[in-house]
C-alpha cells in the first residue's frame, strides 16, 4: 500500500456545508470549463494565425502541444494531489493556464505561440483532474452523480461553443481573443477557488517517482508524436525514415522503462497495481475506446458540414448544438439518477449500446442531405457519450481507496486522453486518403484550368470554393466528402463495441456514503461535528 500522507493533528477538521460545497462547485465548472473550451476554441481560428505568425506547414504543434501538455500533466497533479493536497496544485493549474492565455494572445512568433499553448496544457491538465478529484473530496459518491453529470455536460457544451465562439471571435476583436477571454474568467475562478478551497494540505515521506515522471512524459510525447505525425506536416508514414522508426523504438523503450520503474518504486506516479482493481481496469478500458471514438466522431463532422451545406466557421458551430443537447440531456439526467437508485452500471451499457447505433446510422449519411436528419444523428451520439462519459469517472473513483482520488481519477482520464489522440490520427488518417481518392475520380475528366488549383487532391479546397464550383462538380465534391467520411464510422464500430462488452463485465459497487476527506479523517459534513467529537 502506498498511503503515505499524514495530515498535521493539530489542524481542525474542515466542515463541510451545502453553502461551500456549491461555492467550490462554482470555482471548479468555471475552471474545467476554461480547459476544455481550450481544446476547441483554437480550431477556427487556426488558418488566421498561422496565417498571420507565417506557421502553415507546422500548424499541427499549436494542437499538438497543448494536448501533449495536458496528457502529461495529468498524472503529476493526480499524484500530487494525493500526497500533498489539492489546494495548491489548484491554484497553480489556473495561475499557469490564464498567464498561459495571457502570452498566447500577445505572441508575435509561431514558436512563441505554440511554446505559451504548451504552458496552457500543463495548467489546463491540472483543472480537469483536480476538478473531479475535489468533487470526490467533498461530495459523497451517493450524492456525487448529480455534480458530475453537469461537469460531464461541460465537455459536450464546449466541444460546440469553442469551435462557435472561436469563430466569432476572429471575425470580430480578432484571433488573439480566443486567449485573452480565458484572463478574466481564469483570474476570477482563482480568487473564488483561493477563499472557498479551504482543503488540508499534507506531508508526504516518500521518494518523488522522477524515474516514472520522466519516462512518462517521453513516452507520452513519442506516442502524442507518432499520431499525430502526418498532421505535423510529414507526408505519410514512411518506415524507411530514420527519424520515425527512431521515433517508434524509442517510445516502445520508454513505455517498457516506465512499466519496469513503476513495479519498482515506493510511491509510482501510476500504481500498476490499480489495474488489478476490477473496476478500475474495466472503466480505464472503456474510457480509452470511448475516447477514440468519440474524438473521432467530432473531429470531422463541423468539416463535412461546412462543405456540404455552405456553413461558415461559425454556423458550422450552431449546427453542432443538437449533440451537445443530446449530450446535456443524458449526462445530468443519468447523473441524478445515479444519485437516487445508487445503481449506475446500466447507464454505461446503455449509452455504449445508443452510440453504437448513432455510429452507423452516421454511415449513411449523404451529400447535401437534411440538415434536420443530420441533427438527429449527432443528438443520439451526443446522447450515447453522455450516458458513459461522467459515469465511469464516477465508477473508478468509488472503487479505489480515497487517499488515491486523484492518481485513480487522473490515471483514467490520462488513457481516454490518449486514446482520443491515437483515434483521431486514424479516423482522420482514413478519411483524408479516402477523400484524396474521391476527389481525384470527381476531378479526373474536367479539362486543365478549368477547376481551382490544387482541388483535386483536396488541399486547395475551402467551403467558399465548394460553393462557387459549377454543377456537376459542386455535387460531386460534395458526395466525395460524404462518401469518404461515412464509411470511415464503420472502423469506429467494432471499436465502441469492445467497449460494450467490456461494460457488461463492470461490478456494480454500492456507492458510498463518505466524501473523499470525510473517509481520510480531514473533514466532517454539517451536523455530524458533534458525533465525531463524542466518540
């Protein structure tokens, strides 16, 4: 066992009220809210910035390097918060990412840009585990449903309103926006998180894992790098590249070395022996599948509508709200369930079952199709992913001793976070090359100049372009794109669906009666002060 924190005797117990849960509450859903958004606001504005900062050909870092920063940082502050308390590392995460946000908007250079998203990563990772790791702290995984299907909503509400608002927001103030609106929410969620997150800090006398922190991150890099290798402005994967196998065999070196320390070490930053955890290795697996599926699933739909309906950036937004709904729905709708059954295993099946469905049905989607039906579509994926998304956060951490939260929490989320990135690299990797070849069939007879410059293999094309082409080209560009993107769901399938068998093996653990502080000794709910003091 590794539960080596103590907590000072001579610091009273935190008391624990409706008023300053809520106000915690408040502190967190604004700070997740700001790293979540954070991975989708950027998107729209892409083409102006590197346009402006002269970076087209590496634009990939500016995505690639805040989600490596948070898939990196996530496991440290899930540790640290365990063995130290998750006060401090709170406040750190919001200080970095809104002076982050900050230097990001004042970036006159490419690199430095991308540099300031890296530093925004390392304090977005800390509020998304942190988050959920104080709701455990504070609220009972009885009651706890209800507070996490909102923060399960959050994701799908800003999977919509970064690509909305991101849009909007460069077509107006400008680009440089997109960061500095994350300043004043930042700089007001730390000062209502520094007066309400009034939690123990500790001591801890074992080793800092430096082996397994450095390890990690290396091989979470080579692994974030190796996905994302073509969108970094390589041309394929090409083994005979000294550079990628490099790559590859390095990675695979690191991840074994991390493996090995972890076995090895006093206090490993991702105790190995978590897995052994039914629960927890269940719901891991889940999250990863769902990750990779889920990503997928969004990463292409805003492009397929933008070129087959004529959306803007920013309408293109708008007409994803039917999954965020769908999402919202089912996430705070399961979550107050959960809260007054106790029963929770039904709805992961369920929502694996619902977006399965959604996945295929997606496959029959069609050029300039009913925007209507395509509504439909999305809200029944939307509402699948919100019946799973939150609730298996829920599962792992009621599963697990509480002074392992966070390493828990932050374990599962590092996984779904990689898998969102290995997904998304290979649905997109699919559904470029089938589009390559589909356009190239729509282009193969029309006479030379007669077609805008490098659309035929789909690199030149922009949903004003697709609007402007003459019949039948508008037509057949239009269906290259939907019949290169609907077939790619297929490989999504079988996918989701690993993860519904393993869902069916998930034990359903009664769901307890302690908050996460409560259980360690650090706290006591209002009206109990008295029971305590009395035994």
């Amino acid at each position: 066992m590794s539960h080596a924190v103590t907590t000072a005797p001579d610091k009273p117990l935190v008391v624990l009220n409706q008023r300053t849960i809520w106000l915690i509450f408040g502190a967190l859903m604004a700070s997740m809210f700001l790293s979540s958004l954070d991975q989708t606001i950027v998107g729209t504005a892409m083409p102006t910035i590197v346009g402006e900062l002269n970076g087209v050909e590496h634009q990939g870092w500016v995505i690639t390097a805040y989600i490596l920063a948070i898939a990196v940082a996530m496991p440290l502050y899930g540790k640290f918060g365990d063995l130290y308390g998750r006060r401090w590392p709170f406040l750190v995460a919001v200080g970095l990412f809104v002076v982050a946000s900050l230097g990001g908007g004042m970036a006159q250079t490419f690199e430095s840009l991308v540099a300031w998203r890296a530093v925004q990563g390392l304090g977005g990772g800390g509020l998304m585990i942190l988050s959920q790791a104080i709701i455990a702290d504070i609220i009972p995984a009885s009651d706890r449903g209800k507070y996490m299907g909102p923060m399960g909503a959050l994701f799908g509400i800003s999977a919509v309103a970064g690509p909305l608002l991101g849009g909007w927001l460069t077509d107006g103030p400008g680009w440089r926006w997109t960061f500095w609106i994350n300043v004043p929410v930042g700089i007001a969620a730390w000062f209502i998180a520094y007066r309400a997150l009034k939690l123990p800090s500790h001591r801890s006398t074992r080793p800092t894992d430096w082996g397994g922190i450095l390890t990690m991150a290396l091989g979470t890099t080579g692994i974030v790098l190796l996905t994302s290798w073509e969108s970094l402005g390589n041309d394929g994967y090409d083994w005979s590249d000294p550079m990628l196998l490099g790559l590859l065999i390095g990675t695979v070196v690191l991840v074994g070395l991390f493996v090995l320390i972890e076995n090895r070490v006093a206090e490993p930053l991702i105790p190995l022996r978590l897995f052994k955890n039914r629960t927890f290795t269940i719901t891991t697996l889940i999250g990863l599948v769902l990750g990779m599926g889920m990503f997928s699933a969004m990463s292409m739909l805003p492009t397929f509508l933008q070129m087959s309906s004529g959306a803007g950036v920013t309408e293109s937004g708008l007409l994803m709200l039917p999954m965020m709904a769908g999402l919202m729905l089912t996430a705070i709708g399961s979550g107050i369930a959960i809260s007054k059954t106790g029963r929770y295993k039904m709805f992961p099946v369920a929502g694996l079952v619902v977006t399965i469905a959604a996945m295929i049905w997606l496959t029959q989607i069609e050029g300039e199709m009913s925007l209507w039906l395509f509504g439909a579509m999305i809200f029944v994926l939307g509402a699948g992913m919100g019946l799973v998304m939150q609730t298996i956060v829920l599962a792992v951490q009621n599963s697990v001793d509480p002074h392992e939260l966070g390493t828990a929490t932050s374990s599962n989320n590092f996984f779904r976070e990689i898998g969102s990135a290995v997904g998304t690299a290979a649905f997109t990797t699919v559904f470029t090359s089938r589009l390559t070849d589909n356009l190239q069939g729509v282009f193969a007879d029309v006479p030379q100049g007669a077609a805008p410059a490098g659309v035929g293999s789909g690199s030149g094309l922009t949903p004003q372009i697709v609007d402007q082409l003459p019949e039948p080209l508008h037509s057949g560009v239009i269906d290259a794109f939907a019949n290169s993107l609907a077939p790619a769901f297929w490989y999504l399938v079988p996918l989701v669906a690993v993860g519904l068998v393993l869902a069916l093996f998930l034990k359903e653990v009664k769901l307890s009666n302690e908050a996460g502080m409560v259980a360690r000794g650090e706290a006591v709910m209002e009206g109990k002060e008295t029971d305590i003091l009395s035994r």
